[in-house]
C-alpha cells in the first residue's frame, strides 16, 4: 500500500498531553515511545490506519513548545509544521488534567495557520467531574466542543475514529508497490538522520550533532530511480553497559525492532573514526535478524585523498567484518549527497538477493560438486553424506540439508558449504539460513 495517497490525520499538542498514547491507541502497538519526560518524541512517527474502510496515514509530532524552552523546540516546530500543512485533517490535543496553559493558545495558532480542518480532542478524560471542565474550559479556542477520549482506558477512541472517518476526504485508489525496507542503523552520531534527509531531499527527520536526537524508528517512503523503498531511521545503539535507562533504553529497542521488519540493513560507519568495536556489535545484531546488508561510509568529504582513503577503509572493513563476507559497501558522504545512488542501488540488489529462489536441481547439482571437489572430514571414523537439499523459503533464502548425521558436520565444513553456494548462485548482499537434517535415504527423492 502507498502511503503517499493517503488522507493525513496529524495529532498536535504541547508536550506531554498523551499524543503518543493516542497514537499508539489507535495503530494498536506501542509504535511511539511513551515517557513522562516531556519533549520524548521530536520528529514525525507515521502509520498507516484503516477504520470504517476508510484508510489514513496517522502522524504523532513532538510536543509544541515556545522558542526558548528546549534545545530541540526550533527543529521540533518545523516537523509539526510540516505535519500541519501536509495534513487533511488534525487532531488538537489538550490535556483534561492539567486545562489550558499559554502552550495551548500557540499551538491553536499554529493549527489555524495550518487550515487544515481540526478535531478538538480533551485527552486523559477518565474523571466526569475533570472532563466536565476540560470541555467548557477548552472551547474557548475556538475548535468547537472537544470531544474526551482517554488512551490509557480506550474511551470514546472509536468515537473519535468514527469523527476523523467522516471528516477525510476521499482517498485516491491505493496502487501497491513492492517497496524495499531499508533500516539505517549504527552507532550515534554517524549521520543517520542526515543520510535519511538527503535521501529524501527535506528535513524529513531532525539531525544534530547531538549523540541521541532520533528516538523513535521513522518510516519514510522513497520513490528513485532505483526503486521504490521505505527507510527507517534508527536510534543510534550503544553498548549495553553505556545505554540510559527510560528514553534511550526504548529508542534502542525500537532501533533492534527495525532490524527485525526491514529487508536491508545499511551499517553506517563514521569515515572520519573508522570501524569501532561496537559497529561490529551492531553488524553482530543484523546478522541475528537475517536482513540483507550494505556497510556505508559517511563523511567521506572530510577525506583528503579520496582514492587512497577509500581502498584503505575497505581493506580495514574487510578484515574488521570478516564474519560478515557477504556484505555488500558503499562510500557516502551524507552533506554533500554523494554516493546515495550508489547506495540504493546495493539495498536493491542486496533485496533482489533475499528474493532468488535456486531449483532443486540445480541446488543438488551445486552440493554434489562440492562435495566432489572437497570431501568432508573424517570425524570419531565416520564421514558427513550429504544426501540433497531443498530451498523452502525466501527472504532470506533457506536452505534445508539432508545429510546422514548432523552430528558429524564440522564447522568448517559448513562455511565451505555456504561459501560454495553463495559463489554459484549470487547471494551477495543477504544472509542465508542453512539446516542440516538427518536422512535415511539414499537417493535424492524426483
């Protein structure tokens, strides 16, 4: 499904008035990070939605702040700017607790300026004696009678779906496209959220050179030359004994999570700092998850020999990523756009990759000649047989090996297996899972 042609519906409001609740109430997963730290979300979180079929792209947006009142409130504003202006439809939120601050008045200005239709929502209303006041003190921004929900309790969420469905306008038809799901992951400050934004060509994400900006994992659709992809900008991931509790601890999750969904991997590795010990961790973490994966190096512009420096950085990657050979490279310089083609064109290839299917005949005729050229080892006076093998699966690609006892398969022995089967059939760029299963058969069945 495109999300491109879909209604918008952005949820705006100061910090801490249930936004990320509300949008996780309704997606019906914990999508958005929760805190009671104000300013935990800062850039736009989408999902898709469908309720009465009427389907919607639902957006959460960091707190409204005034200008002075944070370190991220410039950058933040912009996002729920734009959030505002792309939307068809916004959700106001005010607090029922708490009732109107000064907060609230900007955040109607901001709405209004938007002129985008807007649903007056009194959050956290699971009191009658509260809500009674929210409501009267709250229609005084001029939005209309909100109408009270409570996330926490699901009341009155369908009701509020019920209003948001009969205010959409009508959705263009929905073309589905097969779209590549790139995780970018890494260490912080390599430049994620940069590469994301020039990607895409705007300020899709807030990047600074602040270790920890980006929190929650962004879905964004492209549409290039070299095909159609959803990127996903991760937290950066820390060692486990360096992480915070509370926020980062979530945004870490949520990265580790993002590896679990996407495709492709993109390993970003800061040029400037070369491969470090917890890149290769992060690496460690995607070849758990069975993705696809490109190693990019950003910051390439700060190099002085451009040529020298690179074959240097893939000699090092090479030796620091030799449990990874399969990994595909790329050379990037995020500020300056260089080397986004290139890239995206190696998440493609790494995705056609997870996709080949080998015919049975063609897999056992592979494995008999490696067998043939290198016999397997002699272990406790009994040697492995391999009787034929089957590809069950995709994405990754799986292979299902019958061999007489698993048990006398060294090691080694399966590395030269895989490495044979990745040299025959061009699985460069993806991992591939190989079983061994005992077989009393002799001969490889028709």
């Amino acid at each position: 499904m495109s999300a491109g042609v879909l209604p918008r519906v952005a949820i705006v409001g100061r910090p801490n008035v249930g936004k990320s609740s509300l949008f996780n109430r309704i997606v019906g997963e914990r999508r958005a990070i929760i805190e009671n730290e104000p300013g935990t979300t800062r850039d736009r979180l989408e999902a898709e939605v469908e309720w009465r079929e009427r389907p919607f792209l639902l957006i959460d947006t960091g707190g409204f702040q005034r200008e002075d009142e944070g370190e991220y409130t410039g950058p933040v504003r912009a996002q729920i700017a734009a959030a505002i202006a792309e939307a068809s439809l916004v959700l106001f939120c005010v607090d029922a607790r708490d009732g109107l601050t000064a907060s609230d008045h900007d955040v109607a200005d901001a709405v209004r300026r938007g002129r985008a239709p807007a649903l007056l929502v009194a959050t956290k209303a699971d009191n009658e004696a509260r809500e009674a006041v929210a409501l009267a003190e709250a229609a005084v921004l001029g939005f209309g009678q909100p109408l009270p929900v409570s996330a926490l309790h699901d009341i009155n969420v369908g009701l509020l779906l019920d209003a948001v469905a009969e205010r959409l306008p009508e959705a263009a038809p929905l073309l589905e496209r097969d779209r590549v799901r790139v995780a970018i992951v890494g260490r912080p400050n390599t430049g994620k959220s940069t590469l994301v934004n020039a990607l895409t060509g705007e300020e899709r994400v807030i990047a600074s050179a602040v270790a920890g900006t980006t929190r929650d994992a962004i879905d964004t659709d492209l549409d290039a030359p070299e095909g159609a992809f959803t990127l996903i900008d991760t937290a950066g991931i820390r060692r486990p004994g360096k992480r915070g509790r509370g926020v980062e601890r979530h945004a870490v999750l949520r990265a580790t999570a993002a590896l679990a969904r996407c495709d492709v991997a993109v390993l970003l590795i800061d040029g400037a700092q070369g491969m470090t010990a917890q890149d290769a961790h992060v690496a460690g973490l995607a070849i758990e998850a069975a993705t696809g994966m490109v190693v990019a190096v950003n910051k390439t512009d700060l190099w002085e020999d451009a040529a020298e420096e690179r074959a240097r950085a893939l000699a090092a990657l090479r030796e620091r990523l030799a449990f990874l050979p399969w990994a595909l490279f790329a050379f990037v310089s995020a500020t300056e756009g260089k080397g986004l083609g290139e890239l995206l064109a190696l998440a493609a290839e790494a995705r056609a990759a997870r996709r080949r299917r080998i015919p049975t005949g063609e897999l056992n005729a592979i494995l008999r000649r490696a067998v043939r050229e290198h016999s397997p080892p002699v272990i406790h006076s009994r040697r492995l047989k391999v009787r034929y093998a089957t590809q069950p699966s995709v994405d990754p690609p799986g292979f299902v090996v019958f061999v007489n006892d698993p048990k006398l398969l060294h090691f080694s022995y399966r590395r030269y297996l895989e490495r044979r089967l990745r040299e025959a059939c061009d699985f460069e760029g993806t991992a591939i899972r190989l079983v061994f299963r005992a077989s009393n058969a002799e001969e490889a069945p028709a």
